[in-house]
C-alpha cells in the first residue's frame, strides 16, 4: 500500500536501487521538473556504479595476480623437493621459512631513508643532514660510541654517512657462523637471537644488550 508512510519510503527505496541496478520498476515522471530530476539522478548514478564497478575489478585482478604468482611458487617449491629427494624434515623447515617469508611481506616494513633518497634525489647536504638526524641519536645511545667519540665528534657525524637500514623479519638471519665480518650490525628496534656452536642455548640480545665474539 503506497498511501502509508512506509508504502511511500518503499516506493522511494525501490526507485532509487533501479537507478543504480538494471531493474524494472512503475514509476515515471509525470513533470518536467521530476523529469530532470530523475535524468540528474541516472547520471550520477552512472558515474558512481561504473567507478565502483573499475575498482572492484581491478582490485580483483590484482589478488587473483597475487595469488597466481604465490601458486607457480609454491608448485616449483614442492617440485624442488620431490626432484631432489629432499628428507621429510628439512622439508618442512623449508615450507617453515617459506610461510614465514609470506607472512613478513605481507606486513608492510618501515619506509627506508634509501627508498625516499631515490624517489627524491636529494641533494648531498640535504642527504647529510637527515642521516645525522636519523642515525645521530640512535648511535650516541650505545654506550661504547658515547665513551669512545664523545658529543658531537666528527668521527661520529662521519660514521652516520655511512651507515645502512635492514630490516630483518622472524627467522631471518642476519650473518651465519664462520662468515667474514664485513658489516657491524647495530639493533636499533625489536629483538634478536644469537646461536653458536659454542652456545647451549641461543642468547637474545635487544637494544639494551650487546654480543660480540
């Protein structure tokens, strides 16, 4: 019954989804005035639904892209292991670290001054002056640096020149055992474990903790 309020908001709700959707619906302008109304009405209703409409598909396309690559991976994976006869064991740590991977990349990292470097093309100054704003406070922190330089020694303003961001995720090793020493790694966030050959167990070290050998 369209003479109650309700008949009215139904009536009014049906009209407006069929604006937007290929559906049949009885009422028609009867003025000039709803007439243009309604023609206002389907064109931005056009314009809304064809948006829409792009963005689902083209987010679609890039998850069905996304999970396309991550099955071609994962078959040549489990080729690699069949073909080599790999142990059900080392298998599975294999399977362990490639999940771990997929997780870590999922999780968006923190933007590095080398990422913005390229995208801006900073100048030489410029590039010393936000690295010893990044680096100058996280370097004087650690005790050995802060005996060793002192406040505001040029020895310090120059190691922060040439110093590198890495993010590392669970699992990840950083340097393995018996490697040469051609990089020292300064924690700054988060937590890291230490194994050794020489160890019982693994030592975990944080930004408070130091280990050397």
């Amino acid at each position: 019954d369209a003479s109650t309020s309700w008949g009215h908001y139904a009536c009014a709700l049906h009209w407006s989804l069929t604006q937007f959707t290929p559906a049949t619906q009885n009422l028609t302008p009867v003025s000039s005035e709803e007439r243009f109304f309604a023609i206002c009405v389907v064109l931005i209703a056009l314009v809304t639904f064809s948006t829409f409409l792009g963005r689902m598909t083209s987010a679609m396309s890039q998850l069905i892209s996304l999970h396309a690559d991550r099955t071609q991976l994962e078959v040549k994976l489990r080729q690699f292991v069949c073909e080599n006869k790999i142990p059900r064991t080392l298998g599975q740590r294999i399977w362990m670290v490639y999940r771990q991977r997929v997780r870590n990349a999922a999780v968006q990292s923190k933007t590095s001054l080398s990422e913005v470097r390229a995208v801006l093309q900073m100048p030489e100054e410029l590039q010393k002056a936000v690295t010893m704003e990044i680096y100058y406070r996280r370097l004087f922190a650690m005790p050995l640096l802060r005996a060793t330089l002192g406040v505001g020694s040029s020895e310090l303003q120059d190691l922060c020149q040439v110093l590198q961001e890495q993010s590392a995720g669970p699992m990840q090793e950083v340097f393995v055992e018996r490697s040469i020493a051609e990089n020292a790694f300064c924690l700054t966030a988060g937590e890291a474990a230490y194994s050794s050959s020489h160890l019982v167990e693994a030592i975990s070290v944080c930004t408070s903790r130091w280990a050397a050998e």
